[in-house]
C-alpha cells in the first residue's frame, strides 16, 4: 500500500505539531483514518522527548549524525570524530584519493554481456539529474560511504514507481527510519524499515524504502544503519587534534631562540643588543652559508634544540599517519610518503598503485555492483546490470600485460582455446576460436616416453 506517498509531508513543523494531511480525492476517508491512527502510534513513544528536545533549541539549530546509532540523543550527538573530514588534514587527504579514484571507474550498463547505450537506465545513470555527473555521483556516493559509513540515493519527490527517472544523494546524517522514531519499532528478521525519514532542517520528510537506494558496510550493533569508519580512529584523531594544538601553540607563545650566546663578561644591555646585531648581521639564517664564526674571548654559543616531548609529538603523528592509511587502504606512496624505513616506499611504487587498486578499490566497487544488482536492477526486475569496466585503468595495465603472456602460453601449450580467453574478458568467441593449433615442434606421444 502506498497512501503514505500522498501525505503533505509537513509530518514535524515548528510547532512541534505532528499532523498527517491527506489528499481527499485519492484517498478513502477510511483509508485516512487508518493511516492517521498508525502515524499516531508510530510517534506516540517518543513524542515526548520531541517536545523537550525541540523546547531546549531552536530547530534551525538542530545537528544529529544517525550512524552511532545506540549512543546518541534525538537531533543532539556531537562526536569528536564528526567533522574529521573538515579538520583533519590527512583524513581529508585519505578521502579524496579513494573518492577521486573511485570515480575514476567507468560504470557501464550491460544486458547479456553487451554494452547498453540507450534506453531509461543508460540515460538515469548518464545523467542522474540536472545538477549531477555520473563522476560525482559516484564521487559523493563513496565520499559518504568512507565518512559515515553509509549513502542514500533517492528517486526524487516526483517518483511513482518503475524505473526511476533521477538520482539525489541524501545526507546519511539527517536520515532516520520508523525504527528509531518508534522506540525501537520492530521491524521483522529482514531487517528493512518500510519508512525513512529525512531531517530537511525545518520538517521530517517521509520517505518509502522503494524510492531509496541504501548502500550500507557492515554493522555489528545496527543491522539497519552503517556504522562510521571513522569510530575506531576515534583516539589516533583525539590525539593527532591535541598534538597539532600543542604544535601551534609552542610555535604562538612558547617560541625559543635558534641558539643562545654565552659570556663570562659583564654585558649592558646595549652592548648585549649590539652583540646580537652584529651576529645576526654575519651569520644569520640568510647570510650565514659557510661563513666562519669569530667569537670573542669568553663566548661560547650553544644551539637550541627540542625538547623530547615535542619530538614525542612528532613520533606520535607519524604513527598515526599510518594508521588511518591503513585504515583506509591506502599504502604510503600513493599519498605521495616516501620513507625509506618502510617497507612499501621508493622502487615499488608501481605495485603499490597496483596493490592500490586490486586490494582497495576494487572490493569495495563490487560490492556497491552487488548493492545496485539487489536493491535497483533486481527489485525493479530489469534484465540490465551495472558493471564498472577497469580494463582502461593505468594501474591495473601492468598485471592485464601479464595475464595476457599467461594467456598465451596457455593456449600454446593447450590449456585453453582462443575462445576460453575470450569468454573469460568478456567478449565475443571468433569462429575459429574452439580450434587448437599444435606448434610444428610438438611430437605426438603414445603415453609410455617413446616416440610414436
């Protein structure tokens, strides 16, 4: 049934007044009741904590991240981890190389093998909608996948039903379903909310399952919900955020001098100044080359150094450096980290772009083609499949150069035909393909070593 498609969707106002309007002329007036009567019970557990949430701050000012789940008030959860993205450096860093190559991947549509080039769903994910490439539709799809853990596609506020016609990419963060708005409405062993709700920032809007795309990574404590990536990172980032503000604040406030200049004489001050000039003057950072330093008798200079604990902040960067890399799959010399006293840095950087992709990046777009195959082509009971095609990829050219050597000599030794190496890419088999061609240098046997 889906007279929920017809409600005004003015669910949640200022007021904190829930109220469902339905359109007379297409809806039963016992059909509303019954429908109002559900809303009711579906909210009545929790409208209570509503109205002291809303009461204690102005809903403009509403800010919720849904993908903790357990641990977190209504439209209330500040994370330390939340806005990572923003303020770390290398979280931002690690992000973007995995969104910009995911992106990378042509996404092709395919019906029994052959490229699809026309029809509603080339051109709904050619073009997603007005405002979106392709590129960033997947872009912004993993963006939110390696931030929160999860991404929502919907199929805009004019869909009925079929294939749909656009594409929007919602904000996994401002997402709830029935579930959570019930107090932990059962929602059966499959699993899957009927309803979703999305915080536009003045109402709930309700959204049906069959108008989304939920692409979701695993979640021990949630089977609905993503789980954010960046939870077990949680203390690498607390520490990485205190160690750059305890970096600031020794370069703001605690700044020491290059090296200090040491005498037994009994200096005034403007002697003490003309000293300094002087030597500034002679061997300063800009001027100092290799020039020879001629110190007076009884004066001695002695350089500056840090301090352990500041080069203990600078080990504990590094480290977790490291680790959020490895977090996200990334090894060090794609994210332009040279260091020799790791074991992937200098002449491998080949392989490692390589190792980049066959271990990163592509486990992660089979598994949205997975997602896509059973919430999109399978439910819509299309015959097409979406596929992303990596034989144009650079990095991947290396390792296809060897398959095909190996392909080869596989068919000159006769494991294979020409037509099993095709089939296997993808292609079409040739006429003459299933023939196998003996080399002129092969002598048939009979089995026992002997010639024959």
């Amino acid at each position: 049934m889906r007279y929920f498609r017809t409600c005004s969707r003015e669910l949640f106002s200022h007021e904190t007044s829930f109220h469902v309007r339905f359109n007379s002329a297409v809806i039963q007036p016992h059909v509303a009741e019954v429908s109002m009567n559900f809303i009711q019970r579906l909210i009545a557990n929790r409208r209570k904590n509503f109205d002291n949430n809303i009461n204690k701050k102005s809903i403009n000012n509403i800010d919720f991240s849904l993908s903790d789940d357990e641990n977190f008030c209504i439209f209330n959860n500040i994370r330390e981890f939340g806005n990572s993205y923003l303020f770390n450096a290398w979280i931002n860093i690690a992000v973007n190389i995995l969104i910009r190559n995911i992106a990378r991947a042509d996404f092709a549509i395919v019906n029994g093998g052959d490229d699809v080039t026309h029809g509603s769903v080339f051109n709904l994910f050619h073009r997603p909608n007005p405002a979106l490439s392709r590129y960033d539709l997947w872009k912004e799809t993993a963006a939110w996948w390696h931030i929160e853990g999860e991404a929502f596609w919907w199929f805009g506020p004019d869909y009925s039903g079929g294939i749909p016609k656009e594409i929007y990419i919602l904000d996994p963060r401002k997402m709830r379903h029935e579930g959570e708005l019930a107090g932990g409405l059962d929602l059966g062993f499959r699993h899957i909310p009927r309803r979703w709700f999305y915080h536009s920032g003045a109402e709930l809007i309700p959204v049906l399952s069959d108008e989304i795309v939920h692409f979701r990574d695993f979640n021990p404590y949630n089977p609905v919900r993503g789980i954010n990536p960046l939870v077990s990172l949680s203390l690498e980032l607390e520490q990485d955020y205190y160690a750059n503000r305890a970096n600031s604040q020794l370069l703001k406030n605690n700044a020491i001098p290059q090296g200090v200049l040491k005498t037994e004489q009994t200096l005034r001050p403007e002697e003490a100044d003309l000293l300094e000039r002087r030597w500034e003057s002679k061997y300063g950072a800009a001027k100092s080359g290799r020039k020879i330093a001629v110190l007076g008798k009884g004066t001695e200079f002695k350089p500056v150094t840090f301090s352990p604990d500041v080069i203990k902040l600078f080990e504990l960067k590094r480290w977790n450096l490291y680790t959020i890399l490895a977090k996200f799959g990334i090894p060090p010399r794609v994210a332009n980290i040279s260091d020799k006293s790791t074991a992937l840095s200098g002449k491998d950087t080949a392989e490692q772009h390589s190792a980049f992709w066959k271990y990163t990046l592509i486990p992660i777009l089979r598994q949205f083609e997975q997602i896509l195959e059973t919430q999109f082509f399978m439910r819509l009971g299309l015959k097409e499949r979406g596929v992303f095609d990596l034989w144009d990829v650079p990095e991947l050219q290396e390792s296809e150069d060897q398959q095909s050597k190996r392909d080869i000599a596989e068919i000159y030794a006769g494991l294979k035909t020409i037509n099993d190496v095709l089939k296997e890419r993808g292609k079409e088999p040739k006429p003459w393909g299933d023939v196998w061609y003996r080399p002129k240098n092969m002598v048939a046997t009979d089995g026992c070593g002997c010639g024959g």
